[in-house]
C-alpha cells in the first residue's frame, strides 16, 4: 500500500498483549499511529520492559475506561472476549472495534487464501504454502498459525501468495473476506467463548460473507456442518470429499485423490497421488490433504495465476510430515511410539486421533473444558484404548471434574482408567502401563489454559518429559 495510511496519526487501542497484541504495537507506530495497549495482567507478568516499546502507552493491570480516551479504532486480540465492559463502553462511543487479520487484509498488496474449520486449519494450511511453493510462488503463511503476518506487510509483493488460518476469534470482527476462502468442516467448538453452535457458526461465515463473485469459495461435500454455508457463496464453489464425485474440487476415486474442474490445472478431471503417497495418520487428514488440493487448485481461478500441476501436488504431498502437535511421533522407546497431539482441544479432535490408530492405545486426556459434549469421545476412547489417564485438576470446567462421572457410568474396567494431577504424572503413569508395541497418545480433549499458555507449551512440555524417561 502506498502513500499515508488512513490509520497515521489516529489514536489506536492494542487490547490484548499476547502475540497478535505484539505485533499491532510494533507495526502501528510504523505507519504513523498513536498506540495504547490495554491488557488484565501486570507488567511482571507480560514481561514487559516499557524501554523497549517506546511511544507506546501502557494500561496494564486492568482495563480503565482512560485508555478509550481519544481512540480512532480498537485492535482486539484473539483471545480477548467481546462482552468486556471496555468494549461495550467503544462500542458506545461509535469506535469501530477491528484486528490484526482485518488489517491485514485491508492492505495486503498479494491474493490471499484464507482457511478456517474446526479443525485441521493448520494441517491444510501448511499443505497449501508447501504445493504452492512446490510451484515456484513465494508463499508468506501465517495468520492464527505463527506470525500475524502484519509485520511482513512491506515485504509482500503483489505477484506473491498470501495463506491464512483465521479462527472463529479473529473472523467474528472481520468484515473483509480473501480471494479463496475455506471452510474445511463445522462441529461444536468454543462454545465456552460464542456461547452458541448458531453463533460460532456466524463468525466462521465472514470467511465467505464479503467473498465478490471473482472470488472462490472452498467446502466439504461431506461435512453436514458446512451446508449452511453454501448459500453465502457469491463466486466459484469447489468442494472436496472422500466419498463422493464431485466435478469442481477434489475427491477420492478407490485409493486415487484426484482433482476436477476449476481445481484442476487444465479444467479436466486428473488423478494427482494415491492414498499411499499421504503420509499422515487417519482419514481426518485424507480430508486435510483433499482440501488443500482444491483450494491450491482455485488459486488459480481467483488471482488469475496459471493453474497447479498434480504431479506438483504429488511431490509435495509424499514431502509432507505432521505438523507439530498434530499426531506428532516423539519418540519410540522399548517399542513404545509417544504421540504428541497437543492440538487435541475438543472431543471431536480427540475422536479423529483415535480412529487414526488400530495399535493398542495408552491415552491421555485432560486440560480445561469448552462446554462440550464428551459422550461419544469417551465412547470411542474406551473402545480403543487399552488404558486412559486422566490428567489435571478437579476444579470447575476441568476436563477431569467433566469426564470421571461420565466414565463411571459407562462402567469401564477398573484398570482401564486412571488419575494423574499433571501431565508429568501422566507421563509416568503411562510409561509403567505401556507395553512393547502400545501408543501413547496425548490427545487431550480439552484446552491447555488449566496450566499452560497455550497447546504448543502443553506438547512441548511432553516431548520434554517423554525426551527425558
């Protein structure tokens, strides 16, 4: 974006100081606006030296009413709940409330794709950046996954590609919609922050409400979730799935992941790899993979670009390893394979893990609850685990304080399940249960927030102890 910025010389309030906090306050001063930052905990507890956020003022501690005081704009982070008092007192003075991914888009000079879904956004989004590199673009991913991208702006060139997660947090303020736009799937989720599955459902519609009819927007065929969302669609629609033909998107054929219509490079129907050549664990990353091939496909379409090869896709398909945290193998022992699926913060996440193994399972679940239904998960676990430890504390919302009454209603054996107040006790629990040829699955089911900062501390803090047994 060239010449003044429309933000230069407005007051902008940053509330929020985790990592997308950060980054609005390094890069707002750069276009010439006047930053405050607002945020619950204390300056101790951010570990924020104010030397080296010069000219940016601090309301730490608190939200005082002062920090609104002469406010062009609002920056939300992410993980900062809308009904706070401050923001209803914005609200009622007519300052528009936004964030760093509107911001974002609002400038970004390069076509950008955006993915959403509740779950498998960091998965496909990483398959994407990889096929479209694989095709000679420069890909800047980031988003809810890793940089918040705002403070590499300056280095986008318009000939390059933009791909974004956007979760549910982000996507509830945004009224801008990117070029290629997917929904990869809708469960329950987060209900603790929406309050609602219709209101959930209404933030990760902004993905596709703005969408123009250039633009192309990206569903799955098999996802009963997703079906409300079609008639948001303003431009081309491509779909995925694993069980059906479709004839603009991509689909499984037998063992073959092929893509079709606008997906494919030439219009015409192609098969780009076999089921073989995915190196991912269970039929929910089939989907992933599905996904990515038809949305790296409508690139193309919607940024006018030459369309991707599949034996483009191909290599990069059979190149791609899990992401960290995503059913991540960290280390076999005794022939006992450590899992680490940290990312795991919700049942239906928890249930894709379990279905992607046939090896006896030593599970281990807990952390803090999101108000969500845990029947069928803790059906599933019993049916494929061998043993379950249960981790964490038994307060209010607990994963633990959830799941122990429902478990002795189902009646499971007695050796079956068992309690660990941390992680670190879990750990030791399942290396004296585990057996030669076992898993043991971290795959939590609940969210890190009962004792970490977020589900990257949790799984590093197990591939830490499991390194260490």
């Amino acid at each position: 974006m060239s010449g003044r910025d429309c933000l230069a010389g407005k007051r902008v309030v940053v509330f929020g100081f985790g990592r997308q906090g950060r980054a609005l306050a390094r890069w707002l001063p750069t276009i010439g606006a006047d930053v405050v930052v607002t945020d619950s905990r204390s300056a101790q507890d951010l570990a924020v030296r104010r030397r080296d956020w010069q000219g940016v003022r601090f309301y730490l501690g608190g939200h005082p009413v002062d920090a609104l005081a002469g406010a062009g704009l609002v920056c939300v982070s992410g993980g900062v709940p809308p009904d706070l008092p401050l923001l209803a007192a914005a609200r009622e003075r007519g300052v528009p409330l936004s964030n760093d991914a509107q911001l974002f888009l609002e400038r970004c000079p390069a076509p950008v794709i955006g993915i959403t879904g509740s779950a498998g956004k960091t998965t496909t989004a990483s398959l994407v950046a990889a096929i479209l590199r694989r095709a000679g673009y420069t890909v800047w991913l980031g988003g809810n996954i890793g940089n918040p991208l705002l403070e590499d702006l300056a280095k986008i060139k318009p000939l390059d590609i933009v791909v974004m997660e956007l979760s549910s947090f982000q996507l509830e303020l945004m009224v801008s919609s990117p070029q290629v736009a997917a929904i990869l799937n809708l469960t329950p989720n987060h209900l603790d922050r929406h309050g609602s599955l219709e209101k959930y459902a209404a933030a990760k519609s902004n993905i596709l409400r703005h969408q123009r009819k250039s633009d192309v927007a990206v569903l799955c065929q098999d996802d009963r979730g997703s079906q409300p969302f079609i008639p948001l669609v303003a431009g081309e629609a491509l779909r995925f799935s694993r069980y059906e033909l479709v004839a603009n998107g991509a689909f499984m054929l037998g063992d073959r992941l092929l893509v079709a219509g606008a997906a494919s490079f030439d219009g015409a129907a192609h098969v780009v790899c076999r089921r073989a050549d995915i190196t991912l664990r269970g039929d929910h990353n089939i989907a992933n993979v599905l996904a990515a091939c038809a949305i790296a496909g409508g690139m193309g379409l919607a940024a006018n670009r030459p369309g991707i090869a599949p034996k483009l896709m191909r290599a990069a398909i059979r190149e791609f390893r899990p992401v960290a945290h995503r059913l991540e193998v960290v280390r076999t022992r005794n022939g006992v394979s450590w899992v680490n699926d940290s990312i795991a913060t919700a049942p239906d996440r928890l249930c894709a893990a379990l279905t992607s193994y046939d090896e006896p399972l030593v599970l281990l679940i807990g952390g803090a609850d999101k108000d969500l239904p845990w029947q069928a998960a803790l059906q599933t676990a019993l049916r494929k685990a061998k043993h379950i430890v249960v981790f964490g504390k038994d307060g209010q919302k607990q994963v633990a304080a959830k799941v122990m009454p429902l478990l002795s209603q189902m009646r499971p054996r007695q050796e079956q399940v068992l309690r660990a107040d941390t992680l670190a006790d879990a750990v030791e629990c399942a290396a004296g249960l585990a057996q030669a040829g076992d898993v043991v699955l971290l795959s939590p089911g609940g969210t890190s927030y009962d004792a970490y900062a977020d589900f990257a501390e949790r799984g590093n803090h197990f591939r830490q102890l499991v390194t260490q047994l």
